[in-house]
C-alpha cells in the first residue's frame, strides 16, 4: 500500500532551523513529483515546495524562496525539507505530497507539525 512516513517536526526559535522527512513506499517514486505543502489553523492550505522525479527541477511559494531547500534521494525513496531562518509565521502542519498527474488525486502524507516561537 502507499505509505508515507513523515518526520523532523518539532518546536525551534525564530532563525533556527529544522529538516523534514518523508520517506515513501508502495508506488514508483521516482515517476512522481513530490512536494511540500502546510496549513496553519484558520488559513489554507499552501505550496510550500515541489520538486520533479528526477530532482532537475524545484519550485517554491514566494513566503520560503530563499530560505527553505526542497531535495530528494530516489535510492532511498525519501524527499527533504531542509528549513532555515525560520519564522514564526512559518508554523503549521507540514504535508508530504505525490503529484499522479491531472487525471488522479494526490497522495498525501499525515503531516508532522513545525512550530516556531521563542
């Protein structure tokens, strides 16, 4: 079954950093985009970051350009969040996410919280 195991949430101060992980399984994961999105209670939800199969290519939302780095590792089946400068308005729910292409819904992991307060 397709399974995603998310993990490196946690609580840090303002401009600390933290490095998410979703390890994935059960479909060909190299074949699929992969991306980062978070919600924030009372907001909605948003991109984050996205990467391509292959890793050639990444995007981001203009609120982390700069500071959040998007990566994955196919060997291992595993996608990376890696967070700097981080802010308070950077805490939410992180969300691990499989691009199947217009005609199928996404996957979605269960989410790992990121809170930053000091």
């Amino acid at each position: 079954q397709v399974q995603f195991v998310e993990s490196g949430g946690g609580l840090v101060q303002p401009g600390g950093s933290l490095r998410l992980t979703c390890a994935a399984s059960g479909f060909p994961f190299t074949s699929y985009a992969m991306s980062w999105y978070r919600q924030a209670p009372g907001k909605e939800r948003e991109l984050v970051a996205d990467i391509t199969g292959t890793g050639s290519s990444t995007k981001y939302g203009d609120h982390v350009k700069g500071r959040f780095t998007i990566s994955r590792d196919n060997a291992k089946n595993t996608v990376y969040l890696q967070m700097n400068s981080l802010k308070p308005e950077d805490t939410a729910m992180y969300y691990c996410s499989a691009n199947r292409g217009p005609r199928l819904p996404r996957y979605w992991g269960q989410g790992t919280q990121v809170t930053v307060s000091s």
